[in-house]
C-alpha cells in the first residue's frame, strides 16, 4: 500500500550549476502534476512532467525547481537597450521638470519586467537539463519512500479495522435469529393486547411475513463477503488500491444501511451502527491511498 502524501528533496550540481528539486504530494482522484520551474529552465517543463508520470500513478503532485548560477561563465545578461534608452529620456524629462529627485539608475531596470534578462550560457543548456533531471529523479526516489512509509501506517489501520468488522459481523449474525424470534413475540403479544380473535394460521403467517421483512441474513453474508475481498485487497495491494478500496467500502456502506433498515432489535442497531462508523472512517483513509 502507498499513500498520496508525501515529500522528496534533492540537489544537482556540475558546471557552475546547482539545481535543486521538491516534490510534494496530496490527494487527488486522478494524477494531476504541477510544474513549477525558473524562467531559465521552462523550456525543460515537459520532460519533468513526463518524467513524474512515469514515476508516480496517483495524485496531485508539485514539482518546484530553483536554480542557482554558480560561476559567471554559466550566465548571460540580456539588456534590452530600446527599452532602457526610452526609460532613460523619460526619466531625464522628468528630472528636468522637477519631478524626480534622480535619474534612471540599473537597479530601477532590475525591477522591470524584460528590461533585463539572465538566461543561461548555450554551453550551459544542456548541463541544466542534466542536472534537472538527475535532480528529479533523485526527489521522486525520496518522494515515492516517503509515500510507502505512510503507506505501512495506512495499511495498519485497514488491518486493524478488519480484524474489528469481522467482529461486528459475527454479532450481526448470532443476533439475526433472535431478532425474528423477538418480532414474532411482539406480534403476538400486540394481538393479546388488542384483545383480537384470530386464527393461529393467520398469526403465524403475519409472524413469517415480519421475519421476512426483517431478515438481515442476505446483508450479513455480503458483509461477509466483502471483509473477505477487503482482506484480499489488503494482502496483494494490486494497482490503482485506492479505488478499489473505496469501491469495495461503498458497497459495504450500502448493505450496512440496509441492514439498519431491517433492524427492530436494540443490539443489533448498535452492531449495525458500529459497522457503518468504522466503514466511513476507512472510506476516509482510501482517499489518502494511491
């Protein structure tokens, strides 16, 4: 079992480069990848994504990625000189009229979007996808450990929650008999007290009808019968676990409501109720399994 929680850190360094890399991971129903890279580096996007795809099956999963220039050689600064030269008479009007204390200095360009670009070295673009995608693949390592660590804590709890529905399950069952012996009981008794004369064919054949109505063996045996394929699913782990978790937990979900329906007995309510509290909270954990 894995879990759709989960981080990964992990850095790529050579030629005056460092790149380094961060994976997160929640839940999510599908696969959803999110990149998030430096503006040196977006040419590149793709390939992560397609690398996180071929890694990980389920989730929404964060990749942000920083780079860091280590040596002048691996950069290079592109100032765009129609842009700086029209801000610069603008600015020397305006310091003529008064306006301004100043003229245009560098650091006003810097903040300026695309008066000044650095952009990687040519010789430098193919380091950095390198690097990139050796950082990644190191992240995603830590990042998918991180998932079957949680993943061994989840599967706990299902383990634990099954050995406690098997439990329940065998109440519900040695309560069904008793609570179509209770029901004829109060039938007859309800008859006595309305003081009718009726013919004992008849009272036995509203007694059948009642246990029929309230008969739970057909919920009981599926509930069986599911704990059996929940059991199954927890010792193989086969792919795409989660949804098969959930689904299999719906259907519990249904035949545990149908069972309440059915119940008149006050032990087995509570049996019942108990069942549907543990199904809903492990239908809750299934939205964290991948």
């Amino acid at each position: 079992m894995e879990s759709m929680t989960g981080y990964g850190r992990a850095a790529a360094e050579g030629s005056g480069l460092r790149v380094l890399i961060e994976v997160r991971g929640v839940n999510h129903k599908g696969l959803d990848v999110h990149a998030y890279l430096p503006p040196q580096l977006l040419r590149h996007e793709m390939a992560c994504r397609n690398r996180v795809r071929s890694t990980v099956g389920r989730g929404r999963v964060e990749v942000r990625a920083f780079l860091e220039l280590l040596g002048e050689r691996a950069a290079e600064v592109h100032l765009s000189q129609g842009l700086a030269r029209a801000l610069g008479r603008a600015a020397a009007q305006l310091q003529g009229e008064g306006v301004l204390a100043s003229g245009l200095a560098f650091g006003d360009l810097l903040s300026l979007p695309d008066a000044v670009q650095v952009r990687l070295d040519p010789g430098s673009e193919a380091e950095a996808e390198e690097l990139l995608l050796r950082a990644l693949g190191n992240a995603l390592d830590e990042f998918k450990a991180s998932r079957r660590a949680e993943g061994v804590r989840l599967k706990a709890q299902f383990v634990e929650a099954l050995g406690a529905l098997q439990g329940h399950c065998a109440s519900a069952a040695a309560l069904k008999e008793r609570q179509a012996e209770e029901a004829r009981q109060r039938l007859a008794q309800r008859v006595k007290q309305l003081g009718l004369s009726v013919e004992p064919g008849r009272i036995e054949q509203e007694v059948a009808l009642q246990a029929e109505r309230s008969d739970v063996e057909e919920e009981v045996v599926r509930l069986h019968s599911h704990l059996m394929a929940l059991g199954q699913l927890l010792e193989g782990s086969p792919g795409d676990l989660g949804r098969r978790l959930d689904h299999l937990l719906q259907e519990m979900q249904r035949e545990t409501s149908t069972l309440l329906a059915k119940a008149s007995l006050y032990e087995l309510t509570q049996v019942g109720l108990a069942i549907r509290l543990v199904v809903e909270q492990l239908r809750e954990q299934a939205q964290n399994v991948a």
